[in-house]
C-alpha cells in the first residue's frame, strides 16, 4: 500500500488505525433511493416532430397508392394485349376492392403516430417516445454515443425535414433514430450532441 495513503490514516496518537476501520473508510457505498425520489417521466418537456412530418408520411402514402393503382391498370393492360387473339378475358378488376383497404392504414397511422412521438434534450442525454398501442421511451447518455448523423431523402428535403440518427458503443445499424426534425434542428442537434462528446465539428 502506498506510504502517502497509510500517513493519511493515521490517528492523532500516531497508531495506524485498525485494520477494519480502514476497510469502512475505503467501503463501496450504495445507498437506496426512495421510490418518491425518483425522476419523473411527466415532467420531462417533451417537443414534438416538425407540423409538416404528417404531411410528408400522408404524400408517401399517396405515392404508394398510385404506383400500385399504376401497376394494376398496367397488368390489366398487358393481360388484354397478350390475350386478345386467344379470346381469353382476364379481369383482375377486383384488386381495386382491396387498394382502399390496404391504404386506409397508411393514411390514418400518421395522425396517430405523429402526435406521439417526441424528443427531450437533457444535460446528460436525450429522449425519444414513440408508440400508439405500444409506447417506448429511449434514453441515450451523451457519453455513450461515438457518431452523429444527419440525413434526408428528396420527399424529407422537400418539407424541409430530416432523420437524426445516433450511434452508440457497440450499437449497429443506429440505436436510435428521431425522425420528422426539421433540418435546422436536426443540424443544431447534431453539432449540439457532438460537442456533448468532445467531437470537433468542421464547419461545412
């Protein structure tokens, strides 16, 4: 043991202190927090994504519906052609009984969604909830995460939003993902969590 430490421990008579006292001195101390002591998830002030995000998950949406009208008018088309001299009629008509059914969902998951989705920013970390049925609340410490990206797709860039992805130790793929940013925001979040991690940031 080093002679500094042992000089600390010496009483005012000069005796070193019992053996057992010094093992309370140097004891791992883990006291109980009360349960009325814990943090409060209502308090945290939640933001919520960019207005427009439901916007652009209703026009993808739309733009699903018409390929799939698209392709079903161009597979009729092609059916009647390849079989016209044959006399073989061939009536795929009733796929549009289904498209209304397969796209209701995907019109109506947004205004459900969105509003529950958000984000906090703290001084350790940052949250995100999301879920209709299921709710989630992701906790990341800024200490555990080694890489920041911003990205968008043409439909994102063209409302003016963006996905915030962060990377943690020994995560793959992205542990988390705060989709319906705007891209300002986005941007600001990303230089803000690198800073949080000692990251120099080059400016573009």
């Amino acid at each position: 043991m080093d002679q500094r430490f042992l000089k600390c421990i010496v009483d005012r008579e000069n005796r070193i202190m019992p053996p057992h006292a010094v093992t309370s001195e140097l004891m791992f101390e883990n006291p109980e927090i009360e349960r009325d002591d814990l943090p409060q998830a209502e308090a945290v002030a939640w933001l919520g994504m960019d207005e427009k995000f439901v916007r652009r998950l209703l026009t993808e949406a739309a733009i699903g519906v018409l390929v799939v009208s698209i392709g079903i008018f161009g597979l009729q088309s092609i059916f009647n052609i390849a079989f016209a001299d044959e006399g073989i009629d061939i009536r795929i008509g009733w796929l549009w009984f289904f498209l209304p059914l397969i796209a209701l969902p995907f019109f109506a998951w947004p205004m459900l969604s969105v509003p529950r989705m958000g984000y906090a920013v703290r001084d350790k970390d940052i949250l995100y909830k999301s879920g209709v049925f299921w709710h989630t609340v992701t906790a990341i410490p800024f200490n555990r995460i080694q890489h920041v990206e911003k990205s968008s797709t043409p439909l994102d860039r063209r409302f003016g939003i963006a996905t915030l992805q962060l990377f943690t130790a020994g995560g793959t793929g992205g542990d988390l993902k705060i989709h319906g940013l705007p891209a300002g925001v986005a941007e600001d979040l990303r230089v803000f969590v690198l800073d949080k991690v000692g990251v120099i940031v080059e400016h573009r």
